[in-house]
C-alpha cells in the first residue's frame, strides 16, 4: 500500500486533475480488486496525519517562530524536535484520536493488526517518507524569505482534509455501518477530500477565513 505524502505540494498556477485524482484512486482501487482491508488504509492514513501534523510544528518552529533565533546549538536542536513531537501529539489527540476510537472495540481492532509484518512495513515507510518530506520542505523553505504563507496553505490543507473525516465521524454514519463498511466510506472521504482541496484550496482556506454574506439588496 502507497502511503499518501505528507506534505502535498503547494499550488503553482493551475493544477492538473488527473495526476490528483489518479493518485488519491490508488486506495480506492487496492480495496476493490487486491482487498486490501479499509480499516488498515484507514489506520494507516490516520498515522500519516498525525506525522505530518508533527513535521508541520517542526517546520514552523524553525522558519517561523524561532527563523531568528540567536543560539542554535544541540539543545536547541533537541528542544525543537520534543516541542514538536508533543505538539503534533496534542493536536493528533484532538483531531486523529476520535476517528479510531469509534473503531477501537472493532474486529479489526481485536485481531491486532500492528503484529502483522506488511503493516509494519507501511508504517516504516510512512515514516521514512515523513522524515524525507521534512528535509526536502525544509530545504526549499530555507530559500525563501518568509515561509509562513506556505507552511500556513499546507496546515489549512492537513486540517480541511482530516477535518471532513471527521465530521462524518462524528454524524455516526461510519459507526452506523460498520466496522469495514464504515471504514471504507472514511477510505472514500478521505480520497475525496484530498482531491478538492488540493484542486480547491480556497475552499480550505474559507474553513478558517469564512466568505462575509453579502448584503441584502
């Protein structure tokens, strides 16, 4: 299974759909003709999330918050990397945690999937995957001059997609279906969401920064 990256690009011009969609349809097509199991690509997306929710608080502690920084020693180095585990755990808890709590008493929950070596092998790749979008992100920040629009577009991005996770989440239809079958629509809105926002990032943008009505004439 192909974990999604973490950091998606950011918007230059026009984007092109069918790379989007061609890429978020990988899921959908694994579950339909090689079976692979929903709550698996679910936990696995769920991980990915709270990854990039970790190398997200990282890259804005380091060209944001503290770009300027006089003293940039070890310390420095290992005290960002702690405040940014704890904060990517904190908001993994607040936006990630709902979403496989509802499938923790589940079957799949009880056949202990972690034990199973190929999602151990997802998981690892996950990881390395987050670690090279971290320095790659990294690099390329490093040549401009204020990164705080981009890192901010990438946020509202990760935010907007696992945010309309779990709105259907929390309206019970997943739970209401089912463990597999509930996951599978969660696989489906997640593909879904990825592929309007990227396409439509202002869309993510009007979550935080709602349109003003306009007024009655």
């Amino acid at each position: 299974m192909t974990a999604p990256s973490v950091l998606p690009p950011a918007p230059t011009g026009r984007i092109d759909p069918i790379p989007v969609i061609a890429a978020n349809a990988t899921a959908i097509v694994g579950m339909i003709v090689l079976h692979w199991s929903p709550q698996s690509l679910l936990a696995l997306y769920a991980i990915d999330t709270a990854l990039a929710l970790c190398v997200m608080g990282w890259l804005v502690m380091e060209h944001v918050t503290e770009k300027n920084a006089k003293h940039r020693g070890f310390g420095h180095a290992v005290k960002q990397v702690l405040s940014s585990l704890l904060l990517g755990a904190i908001l993994s808890l607040v936006l990630v945690a709902p979403v496989l709590f509802v499938f923790a008493g589940g079957e799949w929950a009880r056949s202990q999937p972690w034990r199973d070596t190929a999602f151990q092998g997802a998981v690892a790749m996950q990881i390395v995957g987050s670690l090279v979008a971290l320095v790659r992100t990294h690099l390329m920040l490093a040549t401009q001059k204020d990164g705080e629009p981009y890192l901010a577009r990438e946020f509202r991005f990760l935010v907007a997609r696992w945010g309309t996770v779990l709105m259907v989440v929390f309206f019970g239809v997943a739970s209401f279906l089912g463990d597999w079958l509930g996951s599978m629509v969660l696989v489906l809105v997640y593909a879904g969401a990825s592929v309007w926002y990227t396409l439509f990032p202002d869309k993510a943008n009007e979550l935080f920064h709602p349109k003003p009505d306009k007024p009655r004439t």
